[in-house]
C-alpha cells in the first residue's frame, strides 16, 4: 500500500471510529508503530485529525452508520418478503456470502437448515444462523461497528481474499440506474465491494424505495449485478432500464409469486 494510500484510510478509519489507538493502526496496516506515528503527526499537520496520548482523534463530528434497531423498522414487509425469495435462490451445498443489512439478517432467518457455507460480516447473521447445526458460518472479522453490529475494514477486506463464493447476497442505502449502487459509509461499501469480486455471482436485495437514490460511497456499478430482487412497486421505466443493460429482475410481493423480468424478453411468471 502506498504512504498517500495508508495515510487516506487512517483518516478514515479515525472517523469512522471516533478515536483509535496506534497499536490498532499498527497491525490493521502491518506496518511498525513509529511509522504509524510518524503518520499521524503528518495527518495532524494537515489538520485531518488530532493526535492523543497512545492514538488519534476524529475532528468530524458526524457518523453516518444507522442503528440496526432503526433500519430493522423500514420497510419491513418488502424486506421480509425480499429475503424469502432471496432464499429461493440458494441450493445445498452452496457457498455464500451475507452482508450486514437487515434484509440479509431476515434471509438469514429464514434459510433451511441445510449443508450450506456462509460467510458474513454481520454479527446479527452469524447469530441467528449459529442455531442452524447443518450451516458452517465464517466471519470476516476485522474492525466493529456498534451501530450496525458489523465488521469493517482492512482485515475484514483481506479475510475475503481467501475465499471465492457461489453468490453474494447484498443491499445498499442508494440504487442510481446510472451510477450504480451506493452506500452511506464508506468502509461498509468498499467491503461489499470485495464480496462481489469474491463471488461468482451477485444477488442485491433492494426495495423499491432504494432507487433513485445516490449515497455517500460508490459500491459498483450496475453491470457486476447479476440479478436484482425488488418488492412489486418497482416502476415499470426502471424495469426496462435494467433489462436493457442485462440484468434480471424479481419483482415480489406477500401475496402473489414473483414476477421475473429478464434481459432476452420479458417472460413474467405468475
């Protein structure tokens, strides 16, 4: 990693964490105690960040992680009904990967206990599947967010490398049909980047309230999506857009059986 590249995400990770001492900063970044110093006298020159005693300080005063109780409360129907068929979608003896949205944790509620692999970052997911014997849960580990109970960061990021996955199933906070998917906090979007490039396959689970939207820290865009599962307000122009670069479509609602739009013609199974 370059020093300009090491210095950005230690300004990051300080305000994404408030404070954080340099032994964290040491080992997140491998790299010796005195150079990590080193870089935070740099960054405090620069006024990026105040150093303490042992570590830094975050001069920002905001954080844009929502709390998991909160986000568990919107949209709670289209979510549950997202993850349902979203568990339609894994077979035994699959690999997957969950994220730490709420919409994974209701999937991850709802998946048979079945021979199945999954990684995730979310200690919420990795709880409720911890009751399912037949289900191996790996955890990515790395730097804990107490707001969406979820692992961040460099070591959450370098845990993936070692794996590659059958299908990654993800949210975001923003779907823009033309700059692709999106995300409040920076750190949560880089690592849901990883996944994609981790898996073969990349499910999103969004509702329709999603789209239109453009957050803080660019995901990826719309062409390494495999498949999109939506609840059935999704408007039909949005509909087409997609089928035109290609991607699938899973229209859903609680009482009827999903609507599938994919990007050769567009077959509707009712």
């Amino acid at each position: 990693m370059l020093v300009a590249e090491r210095q950005k995400k230690i300004v990051d990770l300080v305000n994404l964490r408030t404070t954080i001492r340099v032994s964290e900063l040491s080992e997140i970044f491998s790299v010796t105690e005195e150079t990590i110093r080193r870089d935070l006298e740099k960054l405090e020159r620069e006024n990026k960040l105040r150093r303490s005693h042992g570590g830094a300080l975050s001069i920002q005063e905001k954080n844009l992680e929502v709390d998991f109780s909160e986000r568990e409360i919107i949209n709670v129907i289209e979510k549950k009904i997202i993850a349902r068929e979203a568990v339609n979608q894994v077979k035994s003896g699959d690999r997957i990967i969950l994220d730490a949205s709420t919409t994974a944790w209701y999937m991850a509620r709802s998946l048979p206990d079945f021979p199945l692999t999954v990684i995730t970052n979310s200690i919420k997911v990795a709880m409720e599947l911890s009751k399912k014997e037949k289900i191996e849960v790996i955890s990515t580990g790395g730097i804990l967010l107490p707001k969406s109970l979820s692992y961040v960061g460099p070591l959450a990021e370098r845990s993936l490398d070692n794996y590659h996955v059958d299908k990654t199933f993800l949210s975001c906070k923003g779907l823009d049909l033309t700059n692709g998917l999106s995300d409040s906090n920076e750190w949560q979007a880089l690592l849901k980047r990883k996944m994609i490039e981790r898996s073969a396959q990349t499910i999103l689970m969004v509702d329709s309230s999603k789209f239109g939207h453009r957050d803080f820290s660019h995901i990826t865009s719309l062409h390494n999506i495999n498949q999109i599962i939506v609840d059935a307000k999704l408007d039909n122009t949005s509909k087409e857009i997609l089928k035109e670069k290609k991607i699938t479509v899973t229209a859903v609602n609680g009482d009827k059986e999903p609507a599938s739009y994919f990007f050769k013609e567009a077959t509707v199974h009712s």
